[in-house]
C-alpha cells in the first residue's frame, strides 16, 4: 500500500509537467502572418470603383479579361469603351463619349467648328435632355442584356479606371479607384 501515495503524486507531477510543456509551446507558437480582416476589409481580393452612377465590386478570381477599345457610332460620335469581363453572367462596361469632329483646316473652319459644339451644348443645357453625360438606352435595341453600364466624363477617367482594373487583374490583388 506505500507505493499509492508514491503513484499518485507521480501522476500529478506528470499532470502539471504536462500543463507546463502545453503553456511554454503555445507561447513560443507565432501569430499568424496575415490576421483575419475585421470591418469592411475582405478575405478575397476584390476590384472596386466608386463611380457617380454607382458602385462596381468584383471578385479579382472572376475578372477574365479587361479590355479597351474606340469606335464611331454613326459617324457622329466616338465611344471609347473599356469592359470587365467575369466568369459570372454580368458583363461591365464603363465608356465616354465625344463629338467625332474632323480635324478642320486652321483658321475659319476651326471657329465654325467650336462654335457648333458650343451650341449643340447650349441647346443640351436649355431641353434638360443631357445626352452627352447620362447612359443612353433605347429599349428594345439597346438593353444589353446582362451588361452594366457607367458613364465616364473624360477620357483621363476612363484612363485611371483602366489602368486601376488592369494592374488588379494582371497582379491578382485588390484595388479601389474612386472617380468623384
């Protein structure tokens, strides 16, 4: 019967032992390197921009191509156009528009030529009716289905935007471009 006393008070001396070695490694175990996001921050990396039409959030893992490109519509207006293309079914397109003028000789051809773009805005001003600043969508021929659309005011806009959603896609990492 002497060695249950001796026994136990092995078993409690292995018992704390124990506790002690669990406590020192748990101490010495670094942080992790990332910490979990807390607030608005996101786990995934994500491609935002905040536009005054609205407010366009990707996952970066879902963007398949960003793209630019120029055309004329009717030989009256250059578009110059830059698209997000997902994996998902909604396709981002964000342009900006201007008068496709021809390149007037110097002089009285160059005046004439301002001076019809200030009235054509002037006219736009007085109906309320700003073509040149609002998406245009004429139902049926223009829904775009599955496409969302937002209108730049400059091509330095389209630009920053581009350039902001590229670097996200080629770099696989979150950006936020905010246009006022």
């Amino acid at each position: 019967m002497s060695s249950i006393p001796y026994h136990g008070a092995m078993l409690r001396f292995v018992y704390l032992l124990t506790a002690l070695l669990a406590c020192v490694a748990s101490a010495q175990t670094p942080a992790p390197a990332n910490p979990q996001p807390t607030g608005n921050q996101s786990v995934m990396p994500l491609f935002r921009a905040q536009l005054p039409g609205g407010i366009y959030e990707v996952a970066v893992r879902n963007i398949v191509s960003v793209s630019s490109h120029e055309y004329l519509v009717d030989g009256a207006v250059r578009v110059v156009e830059m698209n997000i293309d997902t994996v998902g079914s909604i396709l981002a397109r964000f342009y900006f528009l201007e008068p496709n003028v021809p390149t007037p000789p110097s002089g009285l051809g160059a005046s004439v030529v301002d001076k019809a773009q200030q009235y054509l805005a002037q006219a736009a001003d007085k109906t309320g009716q700003d073509a040149w600043k609002k998406v245009i969508k004429n139902y049926p021929t223009t829904t775009h289905a599955r496409t969302v659309e937002y209108r730049l005011q400059s091509r330095e806009e389209l630009n920053k935007l581009f350039e902001a959603a590229e670097e996200s896609f080629r770099l696989q990492k979150s950006r936020t471009v905010k246009i006022e």
